[in-house]
C-alpha cells in the first residue's frame, strides 16, 4: 500500500526518541520503583479554583462547538496580557490552540514547506525537528554551546543561515537546558532576521518560570513584529498539563492566512476549557511562583552536588524545568548513560541525543520531583559516574 511522504518523513521523529522513557514506564507499571526524571509535568496539581471553574463551565453547558479563533471571554484576557509587547493587538492578532505543540505545528505549515529551511539552536526540544520535517522543510542547525550559556551566538547564526532559510525557531526558556535569551542577545538575533528577512516564531511556554534575568520576547521590539509568531499555554505556567490550551499571537495576515489551517485541524477548542483559561490569565493563581522557587533551589541543589562529582559537570538553568549534564568524561555517550543509569540505578531521564546532534554528550534530567527524590536520584547518577570513571582507570591506578 502506499502512504504519504510525511509518513517517511516522520518515521524516525516520533516516540523513537522517548525510549528511555517508555521504558522507565513499562517498569513503573510492572511494580519497579523507578525515579522518573524524563518529562515535564509539575509535581504540583492544577488549582483546585481552576478546575472548580472548568467542572462548573461544563455544568452551565459550556460543551458546544467553539470557533476557529477562540472564545471571546479567552481572546480578551490574551489582549491585556499581550498588550504590553504588541500595544496594536485585536483579536485578529490571536487564534486559540489545543496546546502549544498544535500551535507550533499549524505555524510551521503556514510558514514554510518543501524546499524550505527552519534555524533552531541545537540543542532543541524534541518534537520540533519533527514539526519542521512535516511540512517538508528541513533544520537547519544552530550550534548552542554550554560556554556561551546555551545562548544563539550572532557569528553562529549567520553562518547557519541558507539562501532557502525562512523561520528561526527560538524557544525561552530554553528546553532543554534552561537557558534564557536576554534583551541585548535578542536585539542582536531580531537585527539578524530583519537582515535576511526570516519569520521569527518563538516558543514561550517557559516564560512564567525564570529563576534569573528578565524575560524578553521579540514581540517587544517594534521592528520585529510583523515578522514575529509567538507560541505559549497554560500547561507549565498553571501546572495544566493535559488540559492543552494554548494560542499563537502574530500579526494580523499570518493569522488570518493560519486559520483556515487551524479550522481544518481543530475547528476551536473546547469552551469549557478556554473559560478555565481566561480565569487563570486573568486571576491571581500562585502556581507559577511555587514552581518556580522549587524548581530554582532544586537545581541549585542539583549543581552542588554534579560540581563535587567525578565526571559530571551540569550548566545551571536560568528557568524551565530541566538540567543538562555533560557525561562525556565517563567514557559514555547521553544514550548509553542513561540506559545504564536506568539499568543499574533505576533512575529514567533522557539522553541528550533526543535533542538534536549537538547533545550526544548530555543527558537531562527534570527537576519536577520532591527534593528528597531529586537528591536520591542526583546521588545515584554521581554514583554510576563514579564507577564509569573507576573503571576506565588502570589496575595500578585503582590500587
């Protein structure tokens, strides 16, 4: 029989890359006691207000069809919370999302197609290749370097830059390591796609959890806004995971020409859901500053202890919720790490070659355990790092 092209594309692209994960969970569900580091959920729960706000739209009927932009109640609250950065915004400028994956992906389909290439920084997020391939374009690579603190250097991405380049993906805070790009890097990133005329869509589902510097969009530069698409939700902010509600905020045309797009995929999200979701961009909610000051001292706690082990070294996150470590010393690569450390410390996180060909040497672990786990798990990676240094020592060495 035969299928589509995207399903060659994607063949590779998909829960190939979590298979650490799927692991660590076949485990979990066998009665193994596994210390799950490998995605990211909260380990808070969703406000309780909030859920109390969506069982009652339910019970007031809020079940029916919604349309392809979003409710109105919704498209309010995301024009004052983007008032600041985009001070022309209308609901013209907003469509409404199942999640910041479906928005990112219905932005890659309006952008660019065969033929076309996507600038990411890599490291970048797992899924993103795959929503790149989709449309038939290809990634363009952008290398992210620990010593510049995961940051896109300008001398980088120009020489990554291709005639047929169209989009550069950002993404801060930055999954996986955490990094944060801030006003003077961005200025100088925004000068770059003005001078060769690249869309900018840039994910931002991190922005409520930086635990240093200031959050800057490329919304917040003039110039940059009519070439500029950005993605967020509610998922990390409000610890709303799998509720997937999200938005896409750019100008009037690509939202207009993006759409019918979303109403072929979608045809609206769930009203129910879009109420619960003004409430929590509208009201007051403490769960992104919970998050955020567990997930900071958490990785702080994480970073003391990687510095005093033998052949680890980490990058201290600026925000999100991850870690990267650097395992290279061990003599291992990210993968074989991680299927050890899982194996031998029933310990699960990813291996840094989920994240693109810049990260063979990493793995990330999630810091969206209690502390007590963290520092168990952090302790049993020290521990097998111990040992893969010992063993690559010689015998006379060792003695």
């Amino acid at each position: 029989m035969q299928y589509a092209a995207i399903t060659r594309r994607l063949k590779d692209l998909g829960g190939d890359k979590w298979a650490v994960h799927n692991a660590a969970r076949d485990r979990i569900d066998r009665g193994e006691d596994i210390i799950e580091l490998t995605i990211g959920e909260p380990d808070i729960p969703t406000d309780p207000g909030l859920i109390e706000i969506c069982a009652d739209s339910m019970r007031r009927g809020r079940t029916r069809y919604s349309n392809g932009r979003g409710e109105a109640g919704l498209i309010k609250a995301l024009q004052r919370t983007y008032a600041s950065r985009l001070p022309e915004i209308g609901p013209e400028n907003i469509l409404c999302f199942p999640g910041t994956q479906t928005a990112l992906f219905a932005v890659m389909l309006a952008l660019v197609e065969e033929g076309d290439g996507v600038l990411i920084g890599d490291p970048y997020y797992a899924t993103y290749d795959g929503v790149v391939e989709a449309t038939g374009a290809k990634v363009q690579a952008v290398p992210l370097k620990m010593e510049h603190g995961f940051v896109p250097q300008p001398h980088d991405l120009q020489t990554a830059i291709r005639p047929n380049s169209r989009v550069l993906l950002l993404n801060t805070p930055h999954n996986p390591s955490g990094s944060v790009i801030n006003r003077e890097s961005m200025r100088a990133i925004g000068d770059i796609a003005l001078a060769h005329d690249l869309w900018i869509v840039c994910d931002e589902v991190y922005e409520s959890l930086i635990f240093e510097g200031e959050f800057c969009s490329p919304l917040e530069f003039a110039p940059l806004r009519e070439r500029t698409v950005v993605v967020s939700s509610i998922s990390k902010s409000h610890a709303a995971t799998g509720f997937r509600s999200g938005w896409a905020i750019g100008p009037k045309e690509a939202m207009r020409l993006l759409l019918p797009i979303s109403e072929t995929m979608l045809f609206g999200n769930q009203p129910f859901i879009a109420d619960m979701t003004e409430a929590a961009l509208t009201d007051n909610y403490d769960t992104s500053e919970r998050l955020r000051t567990s997930l900071a001292r958490r990785a702080r706690t994480c970073q003391a202890t990687f510095e005093a082990a033998e052949g680890l070294s980490c990058f201290l996150p600026r925000g999100g919720m991850f870690m990267l470590v650097d395992v290279s010393a061990t003599g291992l690569g990210g993968e074989a790490f991680a299927w050890r450390l899982l194996e031998e410390e029933a310990v699960a996180v990813m291996p840094g070659n989920s994240f693109g060909g810049q990260a063979g040497h990493l793995i990330r672990l999630g810091l969206t355990v209690p502390d007590p786990k963290l520092a168990e798990a952090v302790r049993r990676i020290a521990a097998l790092s111990a040992r893969l240094c010992a063993a690559k020592l010689p015998a006379k060495a060792q003695a």
